[in-house]
C-alpha cells in the first residue's frame, strides 16, 4: 500500500534547468568556450561539483580543485540571482495540484533533491508548505543513482521504502529510486527513462487511482 510520494524539484516540480543552463553557459563563455542546451542534458540531476567537472572536460579545460569551488560558486552566484526572481507561476503544470491531492488523501509528501538552493525555490514559488519532510543536497553525501536522498526521505515520513512512490525525470534520479526499492514514476521520455515503472509527460497527467496500478 502506497503511503507517501517523493517528489524530484528541478524537472519535476519547477523548470530550474533553464537557470542552470544560463548560469552554466555564462562560466562556460568566461572560461573561453560554448556549452550547448544539448550539452546540458548530462547535468539534470547531476551535483554542483560534478556538473563543473563535465563542463571543464567538455570545454577540454583543467582547474585545480580551488579554483574549481571558486568557480562553482561563481556559478551559483548568478543562479541564485535568478531563481530569486522565481514566481508561482513557473510551477510546472499539474505539481501543486497533484501535491495537495496526495495531502487531501492522507499521502505523505518529501521533496527528494540533489539542489542545495531548493529550500529558496520552494519559498519563491509559494509551496514549502505542501511538504511534510524535505531532504536536498544539503542533507546528502552520495549523490543519485544513490538512494540515499529518497531513503532519508521515507525515514523523515516514517515510511517503508517499499510504501513510496519517486517521480523524477533524469535517469540518475529513477535509477536511485529503483535502488531503493521504491516504485518510480518517470517524467520525460519512455525511451530515456528506461527502467521507471511508468512515464508520464508530466505531473498533470498524474491521478491518485494511478497509484494503486503501480
Ligand atoms: P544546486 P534535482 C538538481 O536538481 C539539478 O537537476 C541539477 O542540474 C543541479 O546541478 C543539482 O540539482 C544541484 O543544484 O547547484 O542548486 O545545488 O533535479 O535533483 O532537483
Ligand atoms: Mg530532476
């Protein structure tokens, strides 16, 4: 019996990809190279640290690991200034909606992020509230595919792993759910998110009665 939903942020929740890409691509222009839209595909999901590393290697640059966080949070410097700017409005199409149903419904609701900015997000779109637990990229060590962030998850509702339902949309984020021995609902791309129990487009096509058939 499903008890609690886990919800992804960037991808699922709120379109916080587009920020990153700008904010990425403007380290990327400074260092003296492009990054593409295509290239920022390989960061959904994906860490701060880690991000850098591939872009640093697809621009064919080194930097020593200090110079490496100073340009880290360079890039978070000017991420933060936009996702400042963030309005309810930029929730995703059906996210709140589906949030407040699982509520109305006596689900529990975690947020499970690898962002260590996802406590500003939540507040500039207007839905901290509508979560019971919040576990982020300042409350993990190991990063996805590792479950970690949606096993903390289910230990703050005080869940089963086996009791929860994960909705991510990078392959990273469903491989970590499957980890974990949660069911997981795919947001994207049947093709992409191979090993998700289904695919939806987004959380507007998501129902309660879904839930029961995962
Ligand atoms: P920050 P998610 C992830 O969010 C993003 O998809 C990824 O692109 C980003 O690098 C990561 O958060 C870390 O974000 O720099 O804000 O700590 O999809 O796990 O909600
Ligand atoms: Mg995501």
């Amino acid at each position: 019996k499903i008890k609690a939903c886990i919800f992804d942020l960037d991808g699922v929740i709120v379109d916080t990809a587009v920020y990153h890409y700008q904010a990425w691509k403007r380290l990327a222009n400074q260092l003296g190279f492009d990054f593409t839209e295509h290239d920022n595909e390989q960061l959904k999901g994906v860490s701060r640290v880690r991000s850098l590393e591939i872009i640093l290697a697809i621009g064919g640059v080194t930097k020593a690991e200090a110079e490496r966080e100073e340009l880290a949070t360079l890039k978070n410097t000017w991420y933060v200034d936009m996702i400042g700017k963030m309005t309810p409005d930029e929730i995703l199409p059906g996210a709140k909606e589906f949030l407040i149903a699982c509520r109305d419904a006596g689900l529990k609701t975690a947020l499970g992020s690898a962002s260590k900015n996802s406590m500003m997000i939540l507040d500039k779109v207007g839905i901290t509230d509508l979560f019971d637990a919040i576990v982020d990229g300042n409350k993990v060590s190991a990063a996805k595919p590792d479950p970690e962030v949606f096993i903390k998850g289910a230990a703050e509702l005080g869940v089963e792993p086996s009791e929860c339902v994960v909705f991510e949309d990078a392959i990273a984020g469903v491989e970590a759910g499957k980890n974990g021995g949660m069911k997981v609902v795919g947001i994207g791309q049947p093709e992409v998110l191979t090993k998700a129990d289904i695919v939806l487009t987004g959380l507007d096509k998501m129902t309660l009665d879904l839930l029961d058939t995962l």
